[in-house]
C-alpha cells in the first residue's frame, strides 16, 4: 500500500517535471524566430531571398552565399594577421549550380560573372606571398555580380575590402 502511493507521487512529478521541460522549450522557439530575421534583414532586395516576408523558405543558393560570406570575413581576419590561406582551408563554393530564389537570375550573364568570380578565387589560393590584392580582387568579383543581380548586400560585401 506505502509503495503504491509512493509510485504514484513519482508518477504525477515526473509528469510535472515533464511538462515543465516541454513548456520551457516551447517559450524558446520565438526568441530565436526573431534572432534569425535580425541577423539577415540586409538582403531585402532585388533577385535576394527575403527573409524577412519569408523566413522559410530560403534556397540553397542564399545559404550558399550565407557561407561564401563568413568564408571571405574569415580569409580577411588570416590575411590581416599575415597569415596565408589556401583551398584546401577555403574549399570553393559552385553556388550557381544550386537553386536561387529567383530562377530568372540564371542567364548567360550571370555565369559569366559567376566564371571571373571563380578565376579570382583560383588566383586568391594560387597566389604565393601576400594575397591581400587577389582577395580583394576577388571580392570585387562579388561586388561585380551584385551590381547586376541581388544588390542588397553590397554595402556588406564591400566592407569585406581590406
Ligand atoms: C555570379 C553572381 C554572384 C557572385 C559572384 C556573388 N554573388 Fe552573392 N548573390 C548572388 C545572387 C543571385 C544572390 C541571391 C541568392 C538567392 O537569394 O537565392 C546572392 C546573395 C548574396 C547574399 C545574401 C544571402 C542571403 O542572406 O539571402 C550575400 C551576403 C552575398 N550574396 C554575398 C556574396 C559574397 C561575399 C560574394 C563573393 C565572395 C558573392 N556574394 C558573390 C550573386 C552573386
């Protein structure tokens, strides 16, 4: 008889701790909603994804230039600090073989541009002593694209400049 009753507070607090925990979770979900819209709210913009009207449903074409991004802001911190960097740290990014928000950017215009982006790339990582012109040859390769297509983060890119 002890037992049971026992049994049976056990039951109904781990059911409370339970609940608890699933409550706790669950409050967390809109502060990260937000978090995420702040942090990308530059790209409202011509041929971008907006993240903004549509968090959700961001192609793998943003996500790849996401990347390229932090990729070219952390080559600028090793080049600032005299350090070299190479492909095999910074692998190339082919961002225009995947699905961009906006499937009318994929014109013969666009690869072009995405080619030249790519030589800048092969010459940054090829480059012996300093790199610092290559890289920002090639960040100028990206500022190049932008001006025709998605030209909300320029200001961003353009700060990747040293
Ligand atoms: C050949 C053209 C081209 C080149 C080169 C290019 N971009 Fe982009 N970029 C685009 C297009 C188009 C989009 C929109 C992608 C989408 O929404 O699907 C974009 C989107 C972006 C975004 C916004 C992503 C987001 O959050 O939605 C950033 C940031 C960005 N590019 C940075 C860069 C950087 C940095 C480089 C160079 C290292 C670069 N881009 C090179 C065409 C280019």
């Amino acid at each position: 008889m002890h037992t049971n009753v026992k049994k049976i507070i056990y039951s109904v607090l781990s059911l409370v701790v339970a609940l608890a925990i699933v409550q706790a979770c669950g409050n967390q979900q809109p502060q990260q909603a937000e978090q995420v819209s702040v942090q990308t709210d530059t790209t409202n913009a011509d041929n971008c994804s907006n993240t903004i009207t549509d968090p959700n449903n961001t192609k793998p074409m943003a996500l790849n230039m996401r990347h390229m991004a932090a990729q070219a802001d952390s080559i600028k911190t090793k080049l600032k600090n005299g350090l070299q960097v190479d492909s095999l740290l910074h692998p190339f990014v082919p961002f225009y073989l995947s699905e961009p928000t906006d499937p009318n950017v994929l014109e013969p215009k666009f690869f072009d541009n995405a080619k030249l982006y790519r030589e800048a790339y092969v010459n940054l990582m090829t480059a012996k002593g300093d790199q610092v012109q290559a890289y920002n040859a090639m960040i100028g390769a990206c500022i190049n694209c932008h001006q025709s297509y998605c030209s909300g983060p320029l200001k961003r890119i353009r700060k990747l400049t040293m």
